[in-house]
C-alpha cells in the first residue's frame, strides 16, 4: 500500500526565496508522480508530473525532481511570489492500481511582501 | 484547454437524503475517478471506472455509494442516504493519453446537516 509523508507541514517565507518541498513515499515501484497545488476551498491544479524515466521536470519557476530509488521527490520554487502562497501537494499511484493516486498531507506555503 | 467540469459547486443535504454529484471528465479520457476531502484532511480515493464498471473501490466506498456513465459524457457519484460524515469536498479526475497524467475537476462541496 502507497503512503505519501510531505514536509515540511507548512512553510512561511519572504518573497523572493528559493524554497524547496519535499515528498517521500513507500512503493517506489511507480510510473509517475505528480505535484498539484491547492488554493484554499478550491481544486486540485496539476503543476507537474514526472514520468518514472525521468528524473526531473521543469515548468516556468517550478522544478521537480524524482529519485525513486530512495523514494523521494523534490519541488523547487525559484524566486517566490505571494501569489505562490497556496498548499502544495504530491501523490503517487500504486503500480497494481491503474491510476489510483496516494495523496501526502501537503505542505502550506505562505511567501509574505 | 480541455477541462474535467463538475456539478453543483455547493451542495447541502439533510441527513439520510440522496445526492447525486455529476462529473463531465476530458472528452478523449477512459478512465475515471471519484475522490474526496475531508476538511483539514488528506485527498482520499473512493473509485475507478473503466470500460463501464468499477476498476477498484475504497473501503470508504461502501454500499451506500454508486457511480454510473449513463451516457457518453457524464461520470456521476450517487450517495443513497447521506451521514454527517459524507460532509466534504468530493473531486472527479479522469485519465487519456500516453502519460497518465490525472486532470481533476473543481469539486463538489458537500455539506450535510
């Protein structure tokens, strides 16, 4: 069974940071990873998703990196904004499951002026 | 863009009512998946639908929940007879494509007094 931990649980930072959030699970036996964001009473915004094959994935100031091996999964924020501020999430599927994602806790990322 | 679209936004039930949340996923996808937000909590899975029937379920997706493609567009989720607990935002997700990537839907939110 596919268990996702993210931490930090939440994050408070100046604008302008470089920040990182981190993302670990147990069945490394994956096919992708994704990582949404959460605006809060709002839906789920897919920011990335890295195929197994690849190590790392890059959208605008967002870089996600996998290393499946030891089960884990980094997102970099470059240069962060206050529009930023939101949950961010992970979820990996289960590799005896066709799509089934495993959602972490998230972590609340707060970039204040 | 393409979108996974879902209605009500807001729905508010009494207890032991029948609520039906509709789903219209990605036009192309085939495969379809209901999940759920307890406030405060994680994303939960409740269940795959593929080729007309049910791929897997939760065990939060017991007896009490449905889901049916009663026509070629919408992917609905029927609760038969709500409890105080089914209280939550309840997403629509739906997979196409080579990369699996999972699109969702604004979500439901489903408050039951």
């Amino acid at each position: 069974k596919q268990e996702v931990t993210q931490i930090p649980a939440a994050l408070s930072v100046p604008e302008g940071e470089n920040l990182v959030l981190n993302c670990s699970f147990t069945d490394s036996a994956i096919y992708n990873l994704q990582w949404f964001r959460q605006d809060p009473g709002k839906g789920l915004t897919s920011l990335l998703l890295i195929q197994s094959s690849q190590r790392e994935q890059t959208s605008g100031r967002l870089n996600a990196s996998l290393d499946k091996s030891s089960g884990r999964s980094t997102l970099y924020i470059a240069a962060s904004q206050p529009g930023d501020s939101a949950t961010y999430l992970c979820a990996a599927p289960e590799f005896t499951s066709y799509g089934k994602l495993t959602f972490g806790q998230g972590t609340i990322l707060t970039v204040h002026p | 863009e393409p979108e996974v679209t879902q209605t009500p936004s807001h729905q508010v039930t009494q207890m032991g009512q029948e609520v039906i949340l509709r789903c219209v996923p990605i036009s192309n996808h085939l495969y379809f998946y209901w999940y759920r937000q307890i406030l405060g909590q994680k994303v939960e899975f409740l269940v795959s639908f593929y080729n007309n029937e049910i791929s897997e379920k939760s065990e939060i997706f017991d007896d009490q929940f449905s889901v049916e493609r009663p026509d070629g567009s919408n992917f609905t989720l029927k609760i038969r007879s709500t409890k105080l607990e089914d209280s939550a935002m309840y997403f629509c997700a739906s997979i196409g494509g080579q990369s699996y990537e999972q699109y969702f839907g604004p979500g439901t939110r489903l408050t039951v007094t």
